[in-house]
C-alpha cells in the first residue's frame, strides 16, 4: 500500500464566500461596512462590549443558514488518497461540515465563547473555559470561568497572539503538498505561513486575482486563476 502524501491546506474567507458568508475585504467585504477596530480588537470590546456581541450573533445567525460548498466538499473527499490537515484563517465551521477531519482555526470559532480573562498567555491558553454555543446569540451579562467574567466571541482579534500559529507552521513545515485557496495573504502573521513550506514541496495557490497570481508564479508556484469551487475541480484533475 502506497503511503499518503501530506497535503496541507491553507485557506481563506475566500473559499467561504461562494456559500454566502461576506468576506473581510474586497467588494462589499464586512471591513467595508464596519471598521474593524469597533469590533474586531480589544479596545472595541472594552469600549462597546455589547456592539461587538450583537455583531457576532449576526454573524453566527449568518452561519446557521449557510452551507458548505463544492470546494469545502472537495477538501474533504481528498482525505481519500491523501493525508490532509486544513489550516483555516475563517472562523466558519463550513470545513468540519464539509466532512473535513482535522481542521485548525487560525483566528478561533463563531461557534464558541469564552471569558474575557481565560485563553490567555497567563493560562497558556488554555481551552478548559472555551463553551461550544453553536448558533445561538450571546449577551451581556453572560460569565463563565473561576471569576465569573463576561463572556466574548472565542475570536483571535488584531492585535491579539496567533496561539495556533507555531502548530500551524509545524504541519506546513512537513508538507508535500501545500494548497492555498481562498486567502488574498494579506493578513499576517498567517500570510507568511506558506514560506514554511519544505524543499519539494509542490505549492498551489487557488485565487482570481490576476496580480496575486502573477507575484507568486515569480516564486515558483502553481497558480490558478479562478474562484474556489472552479479552481478546486482544476486542481482536482492536475494531483488526483
């Protein structure tokens, strides 16, 4: 029996996007309606706790409707012939529900909440604390942890650590194949994980930006031009 190849796969809120969940950037992109530092960082939260929950039950409610598409399907059927670790800047659980296995949440999970004080460097971010609410909205006023402090969106906002970073790194690091689709790479530090990628190691980037496309053929990758679901039935047909 042949041994599985390691594919590795690093995506974006492009590959959500076509299941209608809004992007962060680019037309009509969530940072265009909303600026980001009212509810995606920690000031946000101290300054109005009770916006950033209302945005992120919004966005939860969102979640519940929406459904995996061709190319989350696609990632998952690959488990077939190759040994595949999904690496996600979304906070969707579109891959798990696509049937993907091992799935690691660079910028955490809509789907759960923890206390404001748990999760931290001082506990060495610890999950113990972290609550799996599914769709359902949060508020003030609820609390959790040993201090009973309130409870906020299990969410990696700017300017806060990339706790599964290094683990990330690691699983690009020991890649034969490495798959990046749906991210336009401008958010660091996930941005740079494709630069862990060893010797050998075929590297394929998925995205319709014409100028992305053409700065990472200059490195040596495999580009193709097209959305997610189009693009993965390319890809489909060139490893498979």
């Amino acid at each position: 029996m042949a041994i599985k190849k390691n594919l590795v796969v690093l995506s974006g809120s492009g590959i959500s996007a076509e299941s209608g969940i809004s992007t962060f950037r680019g037309g009509n992109g969530l940072w265009d309606n909303v600026p980001v530092e009212e509810i995606c960082t920690p000031e946000g939260w101290r300054r109005d706790p009770g916006k950033v929950l209302r945005f992120y039950n919004e966005r939860r409610a969102q979640l519940e409707h929406a459904e995996p598409n061709e190319a989350h399907r696609a990632l998952a059927g690959l488990e077939q012939d190759f040994n595949v670790c999904v690496i996600t800047q979304n906070v969707d659980n579109l891959h798990e529900r696509a049937g993907s296995s091992r799935v690691l949440h660079l910028h955490g999970e809509l789907t759960k909440i923890r206390p404001e004080d748990c999760y931290t460097d001082a506990d060495g971010y610890s999950l113990k604390y972290v609550q799996d609410i599914g769709y359902r909205p949060t508020a003030l006023g609820d609390t959790g942890g040993t201090r009973g402090r309130q409870m906020r969106p299990h969410i990696v906002w700017f300017g806060e650590a990339v706790p599964n970073l290094e683990k990330a790194a690691q699983l690009v690091s020991a890649a034969d194949i490495l798959l990046i689709v749906g991210t336009s790479l401008q958010v660091y530090p996930a941005a740079s994980l494709y630069h862990y990628a060893p010797e050998g190691c075929s590297i394929w980037l998925i995205d319709p930006d014409e100028r992305l496309g053409r700065q990472l053929e200059g490195a040596g990758i495999h580009v193709i031009t097209d959305v997610a679901t189009a693009g993965m039935r390319t890809f489909l047909k060139e490893i498979v």
